[in-house]
C-alpha cells in the first residue's frame, strides 16, 4: 500500500513542526500527562459521529537520498492531492481525490476498496487488527480504542492539538499529530515516517456530524475494471 494509500486508511503538525510556533509564546506551554492526553483527546474525537470536508494532501521530504516508498515516485512529493472526504462511525469512511489524479477509497467498515479510474483497476483488501495502527481509527473508529493503539502526548494543554506515537512500530507512520479548530473539528494532520517523508493533510469546508446516507460508503466496481484482492 502506497503513503497515500496509507494515509487514508489510514487518514492532521508534530511537535518539531509546531515548535516555531510555540517559541513565539511569552510562556513555556505546559504539556499534559499521557493519561490526560488520551482522555482529552478521546472526549475532542467522541464529539464527532460524522464528518465531511475537502481535503489538501501534500507530501514532503527532508531526506533527498531516502529512497521512495513503493507507488510514491519523485512525481508525488511536493504535490498537492484535493478531493473530498465523508466519514462516520462506526467504521465507514470515504475519501476521494479529483486532482492532480483521480482515485477512490471507500470502506464500510469492512472491506476496503481503492479504485484508480484511469487504471481501470480496483484493488479490494480485508480489514483486520491492523486498521487499529491507522490514521483511519482516530476519525472512523472506535476511540476506546486509542489507548490501546497509541502513546497521545498533549505538548501544550492550553491547545487542542495532539501528537500520537503507535505502540506497533510495524504502522504506517512514525508520529501523527492532529490539530482541531474552534468549531471540535479536525482542521490538520502531519503524519511522519521512518524515510523522512512528512505527510500534510488540511481539511477545509468542515462539516461536523451532517447526515451522510448509508450508500455513500458503498463501492461497486464499474463494469470492466480490473479487480486485485490483497
């Protein structure tokens, strides 16, 4: 699976990333324990049943010798990807970039497709355990769950913006920080990996908890795509 890939099923600024930020503050931001964290951040995420925006992704890289992620060519660094995203829980999510390129990710919760339109090819993959070390667990899933997953560190407990660590170091990321706005809803998130590689995503036009019909989250393969099950 592609870092785009994972970044959806996976699906928000790191520590490093917020620090000229925080400098300009007269007063040394107090960070929150690790168990105040997780419940702070638990209650910000209980908040949202449903949640609809479009969506900016760019990839960047500190390293110019790590070597590329297999599916990221040279072509996608630096590249802004916008589309649109629907999500609600439990488990249903829908992601859907219109350029540069066009793909689409869309899960009830138990299947996943990806579907590349110019490719005329559906990948289809099974859910298992490890949708638990996504992106994807903090927006659609089960929040109970968070505790189990990740290590939530809250740098400034004045600030609703939270970095997360996975416990599984197998992920798809290193760190994955996520930043709310003034209306409870995600505004940002910057996942980092093991290649240098930081990953931006900004949402815009949020809408928190709208109704979003049951077949929004339903895929069905066109007639003559290609289909690969993982």
């Amino acid at each position: 699976m592609t870092m785009l890939r994972k970044t959806v099923c996976a699906i928000a600024m790191s520590a490093a990333t917020l620090a000229p930020v925080m400098s300009t503050t007269v007063f040394a931001a107090t960070p929150a324990s690790e168990q105040q964290a997780t419940s702070n951040l638990v209650k910000q995420l209980s908040g949202i049943q449903s949640l609809s925006a479009s969506f900016e992704q760019t990839t960047k890289t500190t390293n110019a010798k790590a070597p590329q992620k297999k599916g990221l060519s040279a072509q996608h660094m630096n590249q802004t990807f916008k589309g649109e995203m629907k999500v609600a829980r439990p488990g249903k999510f829908f992601w859907e970039t219109t350029s540069p390129s066009k793909q689409t990710i869309a899960t009830t919760g138990k299947t996943v497709w990806i579907y590349d339109p110019d490719l005329q090819q559906a990948v289809r993959q099974n859910l298992d355990d490890q949708v638990a070390n996504t992106p994807a667990l903090l927006l659609s899933g089960n929040t109970s769950q968070i505790m189990q997953s990740y290590r939530v560190t809250q740098p400034d407990r004045s600030k609703t913006y939270y970095t997360l660590y996975p416990k599984n170091s197998e992920g798809a990321f290193q760190s994955l920080t996520i930043s709310f706005g003034a209306n409870k809803a995600p505004s940002l998130m910057i996942l980092q990996d093991s290649l240098g590689q930081t990953t931006y995503v900004r949402f815009n036009n949020v809408k928190l908890n709208p109704a979003i019909p049951a077949s929004t989250f339903n895929f069905t393969p066109p007639k003559g795509t290609d289909i690969i099950d993982q």
